[in-house]
C-alpha cells in the first residue's frame, strides 16, 4: 500500500490499482512504454525511458501489497499524470467509466467507505460521498499537498538566475526533484543537490556517519574533556575544506555581522546570491536558546542571508536530551526563523563493545524544521 495524505489511502489504492490494471498491465501482448509515454512529461520519457516503466511497475505492485511504501519525486510525477489522463477517460467515458475501472467487489467497499464517511460529513448524501471515489480529480486532490513538480522548469530556472523567488517564499526544497530533472543539468550538480542548504545537510549526515562508524568522535575529546567551541570550530572548518574540495563553495570563518561573529558563511563561488550562516554551541552553553532567537536571526536580517543551520553539538545523554527538547519545543516567533535549520550533531563517547551488546546505536544527525516544505518530502 502507498502512503498517501489521507485517511482513504486503502481504498484509494485499490481504485488506482484498478487502473493501472485496465489500462496498462491487464493485457500482456501491449508494450508498457508505449502505453505510459502519454502519461511523462516527453523529456523524462526520452531520457530515462527504463526508469518510468519501472516506477509504473512500482506503482502497480505497490498498490496491490501490504507494505507502506513512500513515494519518490518520479513516483509522485507519475501516479499525478496518470490521475489526470484517468480524469480525461471519465470525461469521454461518461456513464461507462465507472463499468469499466470499478469491479462489483470495489464498488461494495466505496458503499462501506462512504457510509462510513457520512458519520463525520453529515452535510452530504451517501451518494455524494460515493461519486468523490468515482472521480479521479477528486482523488488527486486528496492525494496532493502540493504539485510543485509541475512547475519545476520555473522554479530551477529562477534557481539557476539567482532569484529563487518562488520556491524561497514557498518553502520549495529544489533537491527533492533532483531526480526527475533533465540529464545534462543533473550532470552539472555531482553531488546530487541543487541547493547549497542540501549539500551542508549531506556534509552534517557525513559527519555523523564518521562519528558513528569511525574515530572521528575522538577528535571532540581531549583526556575525558569535551573540547571547547574554539576547538570545536576547527574541526569543522577542515572538514568542510576536505568535503566541499572541487564542489566550488567558498568557506568563510568567523565573519564579522552587525555588532558580532557568525561562526561560519558558505557560498558557491558561481552562484553568491545563496549564501548560507551556520551558528555552532554546544548543547550546555547557557547562551543556546540566545544564540538561535536573537543572534543568528540577526546575522540573517543584516548579511541578507536566506538560510541558516544552528548546530547543536551533544557530548552527553543530558546534553542530547536537552537539544531535543530545545528543538521539540520550539515555536518560531520570527519569519526569518522558518529558514533557520536545527541539526545535532551527537559525540557522546562511545561504549566499549562489550559493554555495548545491549544498547542502541547512536542516533543519526537530526534535522528539524516543521515550518518547511522541503523537509516534510
């Protein structure tokens, strides 16, 4: 089963099911590219062809099985194409559509759902409840938030001219559709983000992960003593000077803000205008709730920076505990605030593996942001 944005995600499935079945994989003497090209956007059919028979596949299998299963940007583009085309067959089927894509056993489990429907939406008739399942328009809409992706050649122009617009007041994360954009622009971006805000969210999971599974963690530490912040900040700056090498993205240190420091600013050599503050304390400084509402919302009002990272650094179980519900217990009270993203970084010592067996691993770095679009994808 998918996991779609509603309640009726069951039924639903089983509906688009339905039509999958009907219209592409009833009959086995039809070839399955050629009855999705209709369905693609033409450059994603042309360029990644084997991609969207297997994400029609997925689709088909997916909406048949128990599993839950998420959908990717690929996913999404197709299953709403598909949608709309089964809108159009409606349109010109008329009476006959609902005889040809809905069998006696579906049609029994919309009166079910529909009646059940009816005990919270008692302003509508049973019947009216029972023609949103007959109407695949309907079952889009409640299926997407949001369909971003068919705006995506504005949205990664605009990015690409520097003006973001849109997709900045609208909380848009450009990444999430790495995958469906053309090959060649693909190909200028290795790393697989569009954005800068992407590719420091990848050097913060790489850090974790060498914490994690390597010695990185010891460097954090000096005979039982947590390093202090200064020592903190230069660990991070040679990682990211390793990290970011040939990725064209200059690295500032301590950069002078208004009347303070902000701990680092990252910028892509060829594109200035995105530039990204990232603030580091640790968990216990007595300045961590200051330093994210006050201090680094004023380096972004004053440098006109976009986006932020606050970085949270954990040496103990306390300390982690405390980061958490600092982020938790968060409610922003400054517009600027939504672009601010909270990560942790988690160096607690580790365990001798003896004394290990029956603990759980650390977690990984935790982002959070619930004001923004791009990290509920």
């Amino acid at each position: 089963m998918i996991i779609l944005n509603t309640h009726r995600s069951e039924i639903y499935c089983r509906i688009i099911h339905n039509y999958l079945e009907v219209e592409i994989f009833g009959d086995l003497e039809i070839d399955i590219g050629d009855t999705i090209e209709s369905y693609m956007p033409k450059y994603l059919f042309r360029e990644q062809y084997k991609k969207c028979i297997e994400v029609f596949k997925d689709l088909y299998e997916w909406t048949d099985d128990c599993f839950w299963h998420e959908l990717t940007a690929f996913h999404e583009v197709a299953l709403y194409y598909f949608l709309m085309e089964m809108s159009n067959i409606k349109e010109d089927m008329q009476e006959n559509f609902e005889k040809k894509y809905y069998d006696k056993k579906l049609r029994e489990e919309i009166e079910d759902s529909a009646r059940k429907d009816k005990k919270d939406l008692k302003e509508f008739t049973i019947q009216e409840l029972k023609e949103d399942y007959y109407n695949p328009d309907y079952i889009c809409d409640e299926i997407f938030e949001d369909i971003d992706f068919v705006e995506l050649p504005y949205l990664y122009n605009e990015q690409k001219a520097n003006m973001p617009t849109i997709a900045r007041l609208l909380g848009i994360n450009l990444d999430y559709y790495f995958e469906i954009l053309p090959i060649d622009i693909q190909k200028q971006y290795k790393s697989n983000n569009i954005t800068l805000t992407g590719e420091i969210s990848d050097l913060f999971d790489y850090l974790q992960q060498r914490i994690n599974n390597g010695s990185l963690s010891e460097m954090f530490w000096e005979h039982d003593k947590q390093v202090n912040e200064k020592k903190i900040h230069i660990i991070i700056e040679n990682i990211m000077d390793a990290y970011f090498i040939g990725k064209e993205v200059d690295i500032s240190r301590e950069v002078l803000v208004k009347n303070g420091q902000v701990d680092f600013k990252l910028f892509r050599s060829n594109q200035k205008d995105e530039k990204i503050l990232i603030e580091v304390k640790k968990a216990n400084s007595s300045y961590l709730k200051t330093g994210y509402e006050n201090q680094l919302c004023d380096y972004m009002r004053y440098s006109g920076c976009r986006n932020a990272f606050y970085l949270i650094i954990c040496f103990t179980d306390n300390e982690f505990k405390i980061a958490n519900d600092f982020i938790n217990n968060h409610v922003y009270t400054d517009t600027i605030q939504m672009y601010i993203h909270i990560a942790i970084l988690d160096v607690r010592k580790k365990l001798a593996p003896s004394k290990n067996i029956l603990t759980k691993p650390n977690k990984t770095i935790e982002q959070h942001n619930e004001h923004e679009i791009w990290e509920s994808k």
